[in-house]
C-alpha cells in the first residue's frame, strides 16, 4: 500500500546522492561535494 506522505527532504536528497555513487558518477576514494554545492543541487538549505 502506497503511503501519501511525503518524501522528506533529508531522504530525497540521500537517495539522489545514492543514485549518482551508483551511477558511477563518483568513483571509490572521490569526495563528495561540499554542504554549500549539495544546497545548490538539490534546492534546499542546511535549516
């Protein structure tokens, strides 16, 4: 059964993350970018 609530934005933002390692974006050893560049790409703030 499909819930109606919405994703949290802390979730969402881990499974793209999660999407891109597993895309191969980032390879082992890669960092990830920084708090203030994931803002910018997701849209969302620290807060």
């Amino acid at each position: 059964m499909a819930s109606d609530k919405p994703i949290p934005f802390h979730a969402q933002v881990y499974e793209a993350i999660e999407a891109i390692i597993r895309s191969g974006d980032l390879q082992p050893g890669d960092q990830l970018p920084g708090e203030p560049r994931l803002c910018d790409l997701f849209g969302v703030s620290r807060t």
